[in-house]
C-alpha cells in the first residue's frame, strides 16, 4: 500500500470514528475497542490504534495505559468555552459573508427562515433547532473561507454533542429567528459592520440562554 493510501485509510478511519462521537453513536465514558472498531470499519488495528491516539489529542477520547480508550465527555465549561469562542468568529463569518454570498445562498437563507417561521407556529423545535444550524451553514460556506468553515461546523458539532443546542424554548426559538432575520437583512444591506455585530450578539444571547438553563436546572 502507498504512503497516500496509508494516510487516505488512516484519515477515513480517524473522521469515521470521530464523526461516531460527536454524532452520538458512542456514548461518554464508552470503551473503544480496537478490534471492535477495525471489524467494524473493516481495517486492522493499526489505523484504528493512530485514531484513537489523535482523538485523544483532540480531547475527544482518553486513552488509561493497561485499560484502554474511552469517550471523554464534553463539560458545560467545554460549551461555554466553544460559545465564547463562536461568538467572536461567527461575527469574522458574517462579515466575510457579506462580500461573498450569493443570490442562491440569500434566498436559500430567506427559505429557511420562512421555514422556521412555519414549524414555530406548529412548535417544532426539532425541526426549528435543525433550521437554525443550516441557517449557520450556510453562513459558513458563503464566507469563503474553507479554513473558518472547518472551525465552525466542527464546534458546531461539538455543541450537538453535549445535546445542549437541540433544547430550544418556545420563546428562545422564536428570538432567534428574529435574530437571524437581522443578520440577514444586515447581509442584504451590504452592511458588513452590522452583520459582524449582530452575528456576535446572537451568540452571546445563546450563550445567556444557556446559563439561565443551567441556573433554572440547579
């Protein structure tokens, strides 16, 4: 096998394990097993083994000598650091959309708030919280920044990972929505300090939300 081969079998097992993660289908404090794994995926031990050792660099995963590896879980320090984190560069994103998007893109932004707008009437906060990341995607992608998008979509997943950001209240929802259409109109106006502005605010809102969950759950 070629050295590419190597390290394209390498990369699809790392990303096929850690996508496993972060989707949900490997529980926290859930043991990974290597053989497990390599039947699993269909490679040997070796690739799964350098996986699971870059996860752990990751944070994703943590390797106990003599025992083996574990899913680390994602600590409510852990979102509040990505919100944090988010917040600043969701505003770079917003800005960077502005120059960048397309007319495809700012109606397919029109469509899903519309979308939202119809499942909070029938208060579908699956569909509204599945929305709402789109929306986010959509952002990401239209900044043209490849390096940015990769950040994002992966803190993106992060959040979903600690089901925190698929909770969403009758009222957060609705504000929200509200908060997109203003970065969307902001967008619109070519406005790239508004934008900028209003992408950083909306996460900071999501990151009060947050803690007044945690607060009403105490």
């Amino acid at each position: 096998m070629g050295e590419y081969q190597e390290q394209s079998l390498r990369g699809r097992v790392f990303h096929s394990i850690r996508d496993g993660i972060l989707k949900g289908k490997y529980q926290e404090h859930e043991e990974l097993r290597e053989v497990t794994l390599g039947k699993e995926l269909g490679v040997s031990r070796t690739p799964v083994r350098e996986a699971l050792r870059q996860l752990e660099l990751e944070g994703l995963v943590t390797i106990i000598p003599n025992k083996g590896a574990y899913v680390t879980g994602i600590t409510e320090k852990d979102v509040q650091d990505i919100y944090q984190i988010r917040s600043m560069l969701e505003g770079l994103c917003a800005r960077w959309a502005t120059k960048y998007i397309t007319r495809e893109q700012l109606d397919e932004l029109d469509e899903i708030l519309l979308l939202s707008e119809f499942h909070m009437k029938r208060d579908d906060t699956e569909q509204i919280a599945e929305l709402d990341g789109r929306f986010h995607m959509v952002l990401y992608e239209a900044s043209q920044s490849r390096i940015l998008s990769h950040v994002l979509t992966d803190f993106h997943k992060y959040v979903l990972m600690s089901r925190r950001s698929s909770v969403l209240s009758g009222e957060r929802a609705r504000r929200s929505i509200r908060e997109h259409k203003m970065i969307l109109r902001a967008i619109q106006d070519k406005d790239e300090d508004m934008a900028e502005q209003l992408a950083n605010e909306h996460i900071m809102q999501v990151i009060q939300h947050l803690r007044k969950q945690e607060k009403e759950e105490a």
